[in-house]
C-alpha cells in the first residue's frame, strides 16, 4: 500500500514553542505521532523544511510515490505558483491543512494558491486536526478504492 506524504512549510518546526494564541502548545514531533496514529494501515512519510525549493522536490518524490497528500504549506500557501504547478502533478487526493483559520486572520493570508488544486481545504482545527485530516485522506482512498472495486466486479455492458 503506497503511503501518504504529509508535507509542512516554513517555520512549523517552531510549533508548540511560539505563538501558542495562535498555533497551540502541541509540537511538530506530537503532530507527527498524530498523524501516524491515525493512518491506520497507511504508512506516513513526514517532512517539514523552511525551503521552497526542498518543498517542491518532496511533492516530486510523492508525485512517484504516494496515495495521497496532506500539505501544511504556511506561507508559501500565499506565495509558490511553483508549489501550486508541482501539486497539479500529482494525480491523488490533496488536502490543504492549516492550524488557524486563515479567513479570520489578516487579508495578506486569505488568497491561497494551493486551494486552487486542493481537493479539500481545512483550517482552524488546530494542531491536533492534523489527526482528522489524515483520517479524511484514508477515508477518500477508501472511497477511490470501493469505487474502482465496483467498476471491476461491475463492468458495464457492452
Ligand atoms: O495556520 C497554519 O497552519 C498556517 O499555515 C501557519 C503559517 C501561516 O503563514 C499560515 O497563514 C497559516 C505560519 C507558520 C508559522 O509557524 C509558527 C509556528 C510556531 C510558532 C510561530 C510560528
């Protein structure tokens, strides 16, 4: 089973020891955990990296290798096209995450380039979300899935 990459941006490796208004006390290793706690038999593929550059090249390596991806990209999420171009790419489930909800918060963070490619955009569940997030991104290759068993036990007629 291939596995799911969840990708974070620039300055998430501060989480839980900045900013806790806004980004909460749960640090970057815990959401990790989070994450694979709720993959369930998915395995999980984990970066975070302060640079577009590494970014892009990771969703490359997912455009070969995963099922699905969850992305954090904080603020390049208002900035890449080149992130957006790159996510185009990759033909599963994409799902934009982010800890605060961006659309109570100064207009610069409302315009998100990755939402143009997102299959589903969620924000503001906080740090713990990331959990829910990737329980959604199961949940849609499980659907993908049954579907694709249906189309094979049930073709239609000639
Ligand atoms: O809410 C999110 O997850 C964001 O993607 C976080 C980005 C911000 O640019 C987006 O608008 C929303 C910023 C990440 C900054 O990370 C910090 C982590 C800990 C402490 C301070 C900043």
């Amino acid at each position: 089973m291939k596995p799911l990459y969840v990708l974070n941006g620039p300055n998430l490796n501060r989480l839980g020891k900045r900013e806790p208004a806004i980004y909460g006390t749960t640090t970057l290793a815990e959401v990790e955990q989070i994450c694979r706690g709720a993959a369930g038999e998915r395995s999980i593929v984990f970066h975070q990296t302060n640079s577009e550059e590494k970014l892009i090249d990771l969703v490359h390596e997912a455009i070969d290798e995963a099922a699905g991806i969850l992305i954090n990209p904080a603020a390049f999420t208002f900035t890449s096209l080149a992130l957006l171009d790159a996510l185009k790419m990759f033909e599963g489930p994409v799902i934009e995450f982010h800890i605060s909800n961006i659309h109570k918060r100064e207009p610069i963070y409302h315009r998100s380039y990755v939402s143009m490619r997102a299959d589903v955009v969620m924000a503001g569940l906080g740090a713990k979300g990331y959990g829910v997030a990737v329980g959604a991104l199961v949940g849609m290759l499980a659907d993908d899935e049954s579907e694709l068993i249906e189309h094979l036990n049930f073709p239609k007629p000639l």
